[in-house]
C-alpha cells in the first residue's frame, strides 16, 4: 500500500472546520483522528492537559483628541484589565519602537507596527508605556469580508511585565495616525480560565527494537476564523498516511504518532508531551514533524534541526530519489521545539505555498487552493525518509543536538532573556 493523496484529501475534508485550542470543535477533531487511526487498526489514546485562555468581556478603544471616534478592536486575553471606566492616556505612534520613539512614551497608549515580539515587548515596559495597540491586516482589506484576530499575552511576555492590550486593523491605525490622534481611552476586561486540550497518541510497536522510538508529529489545531486546512490539518492527514503505512508494513522500530492540540498558542500540546513524558524521552532517537501542505502552487522544504551529516544525507538521497525540495539545517516554530529543547533531534517536512497562492491564519486557509496530489507528493517525501530512518540497520542520526541549533532553540525561546527576568525579581 502506497499513500494516498485522495484518501488524505477526504480526512482533510472531515476535519476541515475551525477548531481552536480548548473548543469543543478542537475535542471533535481529535476523535475524529482517533477514529481513523482505530479503523486502520492502531489504537489510539486522548492524551489531555490544561491550557491557560481568557474570556474577554469588554475590549474597546476610543480616540478621544484631537477628534472622537471608536475603533474595532479586539483585546489581548491575559492583558491586564483596566480599571473602571477604562484608561485614559495621550496617544503615541512608537513607529521602529526604537530609543528616541521611547523616550517619551512613558504613562502613554503606544500604537506599534505589527504584532508584538519579545525584544520590543520588554522595550515597551522599560520604558513604562501605559498601554498597547497592535495592529493586523492591510490597507486593502475589507471590513466584511477580513477578521479581526484575539491574540494571548503569553507567559513568555508576562514575565517581563503586564499593560491593557488591543489589537486593532492596519486600516483603523492608519486612520488614527493620518488625523493626528493624541489622546485616547482604552477598555479592557477578561478573566483567565484554564481549557482542557488534547494530544492523540497511536503506537505501533517495532518487530526488531521495540524499544527504540521514531516519533511523528503534526498539530491538528487552528486560529479563529479559519478551517485550518493548509496549516496544519494538511500535516495531520499526511502523519495519518504514514500510520497507515506503517501499520500495512510492521516497522523495525517502534513509531509514536501524535497529532497535538493548542499549537497556535504557545506549542501547548508537544510541551504537554514532553512533560508528560520525560521518562520515556531517552528513547526517542528521532522526531518526524510535519506543518503546512498541500498548496497546489508551493515548494518543499525540510528544516533538520539535527547534525550536518543528516542534512547532507537528505540532499542527496532527495536528489537520487528525485524529490524536489530545499534542505537546511535550522529549526521551525512548531511541535518540534519541544523536543529539540529536551535533546531529541528533529526533521521538519513543509510545503509552503507560493506568494499569494496560499493562505495562514485567517478566513482564506480553506480547500480552495489545495489538491490531492499536492497532500500525497509531500506525503511520499515524509514516508521515504521515515521508511529509511525506521528500519535501518544501525541508526545514522546522533541522539543529540548539535551546539548551534542548542543555541537556535534557547534563542527562539528567549531562556537568556526569562533568566534575567527570574533573577530580576
């Protein structure tokens, strides 16, 4: 049995519906994946965890000098909450967010370009801002026919400090920034919950070394608004074909497949796991992940957060077996962090789409720009290679990670920057 673009497209359609971390609909798409694996014969299990969210009660945002208006905005959830009657400031465009636009930013409502990182975060609280507006979207963009996205102040974030924030359109700033806004009032209130999301976890065990684990991984969640089909329910139903294989051909070594709930929102799902998992990690040799497929206008590409040796072994087995694609050392934000971070090297298998022929994070991800025969070429990359590493006589790949992508991964995770915050407290 060979994988299947068309079987993959026909899961892809059953899942296809927003599914968000903690909802109901996250829930019923994850049994939706245990089922298929159950009816292809491999049992699978519902792995839960907790996740922090919010309910927002109140997000609003008033230009109040030199005219007055009221913007569409939607609020951070775990910002800070305003006092009542909301926060009343001067308005301030910090543009680049660099020293001389700080310099007169403190006890002001800042608007910067853009959504929020960590380095300018951190700039941004130094320099004692009252509060903060993001923005999203393009100039372009038509009210009806674009959402307007609720972001999480992360953990990550908080560490360094808190403030009311919102998240409003590119045209909305534009419009502020175009007729002089200078004083504004900001609204904000939302109370933290914690959700339960979950991780579906399916193993076959290996005929030869049991106890050596290949593991595979796609997250199955998406953002508000959207199906959620090319990021990431194409990498679930492509790990799903893989199963299949596996299970029609016994593999040497044991693989653990596992489709992750809450990604988008802090790679909550793969972090569950490794925690969950800790003991068990010291035998995972390898981590195959998955995200984003199936545009019929794209290009392949594979991430090896592993040693250079592997890289140069993936050039050139992907040119002998005439796969197109790029292959570099690096890491990718995705469930393959976590792993990376616990000292399991990992291989990350992509299909980006082509400018403008593709669509991440809004109400545009749908089927519309995906083919079965796009779902099934990155499918046949992923099983060639994972075929390769299952069953091989000695495994190739070092059980480490190599210096630099140590280094690439405490980077992504700002853990120089989180330290100092701890010892600053």
């Amino acid at each position: 049995m060979e994988v299947s673009g068309k079987r993959a497209m026909e899961l892809l359609e059953k899942i296809g519906f927003t599914r968000t971390a903690g909802s109901p609909e996250e829930l019923k798409a994850a049994e939706i994946l245990k089922a298929e694996c159950e009816a292809i014969g491999v049992p699978a299990e519902l792995e839960s965890f907790e996740i922090e969210d919010a309910d927002i009660e109140t997000a609003t945002l008033e230009i109040l000098e030199p005219y007055r208006q009221e913007y569409p905005v939607t609020g951070y959830k775990c910002a800070k909450n305003t006092y009542q009657g909301g926060l009343e400031a001067e308005f301030l465009y910090v543009e680049a967010g660099n020293d001389v636009d700080l310099s007169n930013a403190a006890g002001k409502i800042v608007l910067i370009n853009g959504f929020l990182r960590l380095p300018l975060f951190r700039k941004l609280i130094k320099a004692e801002v009252a509060g903060i507006v993001t923005m999203e979207g393009d100039l372009r963009d038509d009210r009806e026919g674009t959402d307007l996205s609720t972001r999480k102040l992360r953990r990550t974030l908080r560490a360094f400090g808190n403030v009311p924030m919102v998240n409003t359109r590119v045209l909305d700033a534009f419009d502020m920034v175009k007729r002089g806004a200078s004083k504004a009032r900001l609204v904000l209130k939302n109370e933290t919950v914690e959700r339960i999301s979950h991780n579906v976890v399916a193993v076959i065990e290996g005929t030869e070394k049991p106890d050596e684990i290949i593991s595979f991984g796609a997250h199955y969640d998406s953002v508000d608004f959207s199906k959620g089909v090319y990021d990431n329910g194409a990498g679930s139903v492509i790990n799903m074909e893989v199963l299949r294989w596996f299970k029609e051909n016994p593999p040497k070594r044991t693989v653990k497949f596992m489709w992750y709930g809450s990604e988008e929102i802090g790679l909550e799902g793969s972090w569950a796991f490794v925690k969950a998992h800790k003991d068990e990690l010291k035998d995972h040799l390898l981590m195959i992940n998955t995200d984003v497929g199936g545009p019929v206008l794209g290009r392949e590409t594979i991430s090896v957060t592993a040693e250079e040796s592997l890289v140069n072994y993936i050039q050139y087995s992907t040119k002998v077996q005439g796969y197109s694609t790029e292959v570099k050392q690096g890491i990718y934000s995705s469930d393959s962090i976590p792993f990376a971070d616990s000292g399991v090297p990992a291989v990350n298998f992509c299909r980006f789409g082509a400018p403008g022929a593709a669509h991440i994070h809004n109400r545009f991800d749908t089927l519309s720009f995906l083919s079965p025969e796009a779902l099934e070429k990155t499918a046949r990359y992923v099983l060639a290679f994972s075929r390769d590493m299952v069953n091989a006589t000695a495994f190739p790949v070092k059980r480490e990670v190599p210096q630099n992508m140590v280094e690439e991964v405490e980077k992504y995770l700002y853990k120089k920057e989180l330290a100092e915050a701890e010892e600053n407290k």
